[in-house]
C-alpha cells in the first residue's frame, strides 16, 4: 500500500494487508539492529537489516527551559541563605552556657521582685529582701520533708512538688489531699513521706485547692533566684525539662544510681549539681554550672536569638518568591495596574504548597547550614591553633545553630513531599491528557455519536456550572481553596474555546438546538456530563450531585439524568471488570474530549508512528518526526488545539470511540493508542457505549439494527487490535533476539533495549485488558440486538500484523 493509497485507507482490513514503506537509519546512539537469517516464533518475520530507533515520547525539552527560568529563583535562594549565615555569624555567633544562666538569672531576679512587690505588705526593692520576705509569708508544706529528701542542695530535686512544671503542681495537689510528699531518695527510687504538720494541708476541698495552688506557685517564686541567704546564686529549682526527665527517671525501668555511676538518675543528679558541666577556668579552679530553671529559661533565650536568622531566611525567601511571581504575573499581562494587582491571590504569591516555593526554602535553608558550619569549624580551628581535639570539635559544636539546622532537616522533608505528590499529579494528568473519544465518518453509525460544537459547548458549560456550586458548598478553607485551583487547569484545558452560559442562556440555547438536532443529543451530552470529574486528586470528593441541580432546568434533561446515567455506567463497568464495585464514574472527566493519539509512539513512535502517519511525518527525525506523526495519527486533544471546535468538527461521545474512527486520512484505530495505559479508560468507553446502546439507541427508530452495526464495528477494532498485540510481540522477540547477538554493546543500548522491552511488555498488559474489556461489550451488544449464540460466534478472520522493507 503506496502513501497515497494509505492516506485515503477507511480503516479496514478485507484481507491480509502488507504494508510498504521505508524507513532511513537515524544519527543515534541507541540503535538496535536485528540479527541476520533468524525467524519469529508467529507472523511474519521483520528484515534483518531493519533498524529501530527506541525514544520517548515525552522529551525533557519544556523541563529544561523550566529549570532554566528558575535558575534565578534558586539563586536568590542561595543569596538569602547567604545573607542569613553572615547575620548569623556576625550577631547570634557561639552557645554560650553562662551567658545564658546568666540571662535567665536577670530575668528570674526580675521577675521575683516583681511578684514580691505585688503584695502591699512587701517595702523593699531588692531580691534578697524579696526571697526572705516570700518565703516568710508563703511556707509551703513540702519544706516539711527537706530532711528526708536530701536536705538544702538536693531535696529542690528529689522532692516533685518542688518543680515549677505542671507535675510539681500535681504533686503539689496530691500531697494536700494524701497527706504525703512524693519524690525519690538518693538511689533515684520513688518513694512517699508523711507530713505530720496539718497546719498546711487544707481541711476542705476549697483550702486544698488553695494551698495547693496559690501556697505551691508563691513558694516557687521564691525558691527560683536561690535562698535569702545567698540570693540569685543559691540553690534554684529545676524548669519544667529537668523536673519531667526527674520524674521519669522515678520508673522501674531506670537503674539505681547507686548501682551504676553512669545511670540516668546519676547523671540528672549531677547535671542539677553543676558536677555534670563543669569545667576548669585559666586559674586551675573548678567552675560548677548547675542545669536549673535560671539555665533552661537562658537556653530558650538562647534559641530565640539563634532563630533570628532562620527567621530573616525564611522572609528574605518569601519576598524573593513573591516578587518573582509577580515580575512573571506583569511580564505576562496578568497584572496590568493597581486595580488588578489588588485581585491577585496572596496564597499564590507564598512559596509554602508549590513545589518551586518550598525548593527555594530548601535552598535557602542548606546554604545557611553550610554557611553556618563552615564558619564554626574555622573559627573552632582558629582557636585551637588549627588542632583537631575533643576541645575544638565542642568549640565547633557550639557554634552549630541548631535552629536552623533543624529546620534544614524539616525543609527537606517538606521538599520531597511537595515533589512527590507534584509527581504523582504530573503522572494523573498524563493519563487524563491522553484519555478522550475518537472522531469518526462513518454516516451509517457514527453519526448518532456525534456531538456538534453547540452541543459540545453546552456540555463543557453544564460541568463548569456544576463544578462552581461543589465548590462554593465546600465548607472547609483549604479543601475549598485545593479544589479552586485544581478546577483552574480543568477550566484553562476545555474553556478556551468555549462560550460559557449562565442560567437564562441555557434555556435559550437547548431550545435552539432543539430545532435543529434530534432529541439522541440531550441523552448523549448527560452521558457525558455524568462522568464529569474537575479535580485530578482522589482526595478531593466531587459531590456529582450538582450536575442535576443544574441539569434538572433545561428542557429535556429532567428527572436526573446524571445520577441515572453515572449509575448505569458504575454497574455496567463492574459487570465487565467482573468485581461487585468499580468506581470508574469520572476517571476519564478531567478533559473531557481527546482523539486517539497513536499510543505506540509512547515506547516505539519512530518505528511505527511514520507507518501510520505516511507522507505527512516524511523527512523528519526526532522529536519533530514523533510530534508530526502523533498529529497525524490522532489529531490532537481540543484541550492541546488539536481537531479544534473553531471547525466545527464532530466529537465523538457515548462510547462511540470504541467504534474506531480515521482521522486526517490516517489509519489510527483503537488498538494504537490502547498500547499505553489506557485499559481503564477501555473499560469506562466499552461501559458507556453498552449503556447508551440500551437505554438511548435501541428505543430509536430502527434502533436493533443500528445496535447490530456498532456490534459490527467494535468486532472489526476487536480485530485490528489482536493484531496490533501480535506486533507488538514480534517487536519484542525482536529487540531480544538483536539484543542477544550484539553482545558487545555499551551499557546504554543494553539498558534501551532493557527500558524498551519493559515499556512493550506493560503495553500488552494494557492491551489483553482492554481485548478482554471489548470481548465481554461485544458479548453484551449481542444481548441487547437479540443476536443468537450461533450468529454471535461467527468465526472472525484475523488480521495478520505484516511489516516489509519496501
């Protein structure tokens, strides 16, 4: 068959059918040639001297002019990790523990005097006359059992209604209504003592909770900045972290401090003490630094000042996000004055939630690590003479900010969450991309599956209406606001070229149709609004009834018709798929019409995309050859501009792209795009066209005869698409055979050809599945035509697969 005779082929094999061709070797690398003298297993073998060239469809071209202009975005996110390092070296610089204690000191003194001076009874204006004033006026029972828990150093410790933490407040309230204190002894094990004082445990509820409470928060105070006798140096009490661990350390499970120097008991004793963080000052005395409520309220300071830089980071990249966003939003028109700038989202000018905005943070954030670290270990070299010991790495150490350390870790973990789900929404829309219905000619039949560009665009109008009310019912925030933008890529793939209609303009345009059209097209389009779906995600639930609350209007779309129709085709998809549920309604509604698009090209397109496409793809290589060949094949989706309303052409719906159809004159039937994941798309198509069959075409006038001849039509794809799986069995056998002789190839063709044979092998996955789908329609047809066993099991010829080297 010459190139002219294929560009008029109607798509039907009446006999065997050879197709001549030629093909030229390609400037590439990754060439499989086929071995010499060597048959297939079936069919008729390929020329040995046939070259295949394996290439992806989706080439990385648009990835990389992505990345190109975001190479700006990142920079900027380096400069403001840049920038935050050098505050933080030149401001927050090293943790330093006594300064610190020596902050929370201030503060705890402070604080003291300021509580002192609260009651009228108190005249003086210093910490120590505060303390002794304080304690004087607030006794507090636990200091009944100084003694048994250690004495003055220890029993602030042992003694848990001595913490300033919601556990000492309970113990505090358990020993006013048991009579006893609770803490540990010097081994670290739990333990109860008596009071026999009831001068300060309260005879009624009342007085309990008093003393318990107000008697427990005064007497902390005063026991926070030490005693009167040496006051804001003393002996504190331990913060709310020292005061949980001490009492988790009363648990079995933790061994007795007397039993092992090293235990955590031991070391909590010590860390309270000062023991555990000593050090050696320059004059050979022991410096003793005591981990107290003065310390833990100087580290949190300590923290805040390291957080500075985080902070100034992580709003130099916010601005930075914003600006850029804007700069593209008026590059591209979006923002043209004030009064449209004022529209704009300020959720879409935030880098939280997109995939570039938290890049940009992770960005932003390792720099400032490694800016910080590599300040630290200098100057931690620096001041150990350029000696690597113990002493210098705690010096490098405490230069470290862990802040933003820790919000690296966490900007990391964020990063590949965003781009993980990104990805799987990429793979979602790919395969909503390539889903959609077939354009076809055939008067006799395809007909009544036509939807004309009016009717089509009263459907896209249907669902946007629809779409709007899910979304303004949608009482959460931010499912509401996921669900708005997803819509928009819904809204900017089919809108495009539609005029959209209010409620009024609905009437009025159904009853303009109506003049002209046969009553089948208001069955159509709600067969094809019921499987209406605007968002990709899963997550988000799309509440199908909306699409009767504005179909129930319009003169003959009464009586929910959606619901009816969506129902018929969830049953009639389980039946085929052979389980109890399938919840197919909606898998193919994210665009609502694609045409086939020539699935072979997504493995193999070079290879056969150039059969299909005949003189239309000649002289082209690449990806130009692939793009021109796929148009050619399958015309394209209206989202992409491809077939186009502007013209007017008729779009197939109802299932008729099970039909098959020629588009551009080429021979792209059912089989070449069923080659990628389509299988499910297949079964939701084979379940409409039964669906429609029974309950809109069979009631037509003639209507049994009409279901005979798509019947007819869907066994010939049946067919064709056997034999397409046939080919594609020969290309398999042949790329292993070529892979096997030519064993001195480069790592590279063997993973091609190891990628090629994974990508066919997936492909006739897809495609038994869809044979399997398409057998049980045809099945069911017959049904509905009241054809008879013995006429249903007419024996079909198969078509052989044939490919020859002209």
């Amino acid at each position: 068959m010459s190139n002219a005779e294929l560009g008029a082929w109607d798509g039907r094999f009446d006999d065997e059918v050879r197709i001549d061709y030629s093909l030229e070797p390609l400037p590439s690398p990754r060439l499989i040639e086929g071995p010499e003298s060597e048959e297939v297993e079936y069919g008729t073998p390929i020329d040995d001297d046939m070259t295949i060239e394996i290439e992806d469809i989706e080439e990385n071209e648009e990835n990389s002019e992505t990345n190109a202009s975001h190479r700006v975005d990142y920079l900027l996110a380096a400069g403001c990790g840049l920038i935050a390092g050098a505050i933080d070296s030149l401001w927050v610089g090293k943790f330093d523990f006594d300064r610190a204690r020596e902050w929370g000191s201030e503060r705890i003194n402070d604080f003291v005097v300021a509580v002192a001076k609260m009651d009228p009874g108190y005249k003086g204006d210093d910490i120590k006359s505060a303390i002794k004033f304080l304690e004087k006026k607030y006794p507090f029972v636990g200091d009944r059992a100084t003694s048994e828990f250690g004495g003055g150093r220890q029993h602030h410790l042992r003694d848990f209604s001595h913490h300033m933490s919601l556990g000492g407040l309970a113990f505090s309230l358990l020993t006013q209504f048991t009579g006893k204190v609770y803490g540990t002894d010097q081994h670290g094990v739990f333990m109860a003592v008596p009071v026999a004082d009831e001068d300060l445990i309260g005879r009624t509820v009342e007085e309990k909770l008093m003393l318990g409470v107000v008697l427990w928060f005064y007497h902390m105070v005063s026991d926070m900045a030490g005693s009167s006798g040496s006051p804001g140096k003393g002996t504190g009490i331990p913060g709310p972290i020292l005061s949980f661990m001490k009492q988790l350390s009363a648990l079995p499970i933790f061994k007795d401090a007397m039993l092992d120097e090293a235990s955590f008991r031991k070391m909590l004793s010590k860390l309270f003490n000062g023991t555990l963080l000593k050090t050696v000052g320059e004059d050979g005395k022991k410096i003793y630094r005591r981990f107290d409520l003065r310390a833990e309220l100087g580290i949190a300071h300590e923290l805040a000042r390291q957080s500075v830089p985080v902070l100034v980071n992580e709003c130099l990249v916010c601005v930075c996000y914003a600006a850029r966003r804007l700069y593209e939003m008026c590059a591209d028109g979006e923002v043209q004055d004030f009064k449209s700038l004022l529209s704009v989202d300020i959720g879409a000018l935030m880098p939280h939630g997109s995939p570039l905005g938290t890049r940009m943070v992770t960005i932003a954030t390792g720099v400032f690590a490694l800016t910080d670290m590599a300040d630290g270990l200098i100057r931690a070299l620096m001041h150990g003479d350029w000696r690597i010991d113990p002493k210098t790495v705690s010096n490098f150490l405490l230069h470290v900010n862990v802040v933003g350390a820790i919000r690296f870790v966490f900007a990391v973990h964020t990063d590949y969450k965003v781009h993980a789900e990104a990805r799987q929404e990429t793979c979602s829309r790919a395969k909503f991309e390539n889903q959609g219905n077939g354009y076809g000619d055939d008067s006799s039949v395809m007909r009544f599956f036509e939807l004309d560009e009016a009717q089509t665009n009263l459907m896209i109008s249907i669902e946007y209406q629809a779409a709007r009310i899910d979304i303004e019912q949608t009482k959460n925030k931010e499912t509401r606001e996921k669900k708005e933008r997803e819509f928009r890529d819904w809204e900017s793939a089919n809108c495009s070229e539609c005029a959209l209609r209010d409620k009024e303009e609905f009437i009025n345009e159904v009853h303009r149709i109506q003049k002209c059209a046969t009553p089948l097209w208001q069955e159509l389009v709600a067969l094809e609004v019921s499987q209406f779906m605007p968002y990709r995600s899963k997550k988000l639930k799309y509440d199908a009834a909306t699409l009767d609350k504005v179909c129930d209007d319009l003169p003959g779309f009464e009586g929910k018709k959606c619901t009816k129709y969506r129902k018929a085709v969830i049953k009639e998809a389980s039946s085929i798929k052979g389980v109890k549920t399938a919840a197919l309604a909606g898998c193919v509604g994210f665009v609502v019409v694609a045409a086939a698009t020539g699935g072979a090209a997504y493995m193999f397109a070079p290879a056969i995309a150039p059969i299909l496409a005949g003189s239309s793809a000649a002289g082209l290589s690449g990806a130009a050859l692939t793009s021109a060949s796929l148009a050619a094949v399958g015309g394209g989706s209206l989202a992409a501009g491809g077939l186009g309303m502007a013209g007017g052409a008729a779009i197939i719906a109802g299932g008729g792209a099970l039909l098959g159809a020629v588009a551009s004159g080429s021979a792209a039937t059912l089989g070449t795009w069923m080659i990628a994941n389509q299988d499910a798309y297949v079964l939701n198509t084979c379940a409409k066209l039964i669906v429609f069959c029974r309950e809109v075409l069979v009631k037509n006038e003639g209507g049994v005869e009409l279901v005979r001849q798509v019947r007819k039509r869907v066994c010939e794809q049946l067919q064709e698409t056997e034999s397409q799986l046939e080919f594609l069995a020969q290309l398999k056998q042949f790329i292993k055979r070529s892979g096997s002789k030519d064993a001195e190839s480069d790592s590279k063709s063997k993973r091609d050809r190891s990628e090629a044979l994974k990508g066919i092998t997936q492909s006739e996955k897809n495609m038994k599945k869809s044979v399997k789908y398409m057998q049980k329609c045809v099945k069911e047809l017959a049904k509905i035509a009241g054809i008879r066993d013995e006429e249903a099991s007419d024996v079909r010829r198969k078509v052989k697969a044939q490919i020859e080297r002209s």
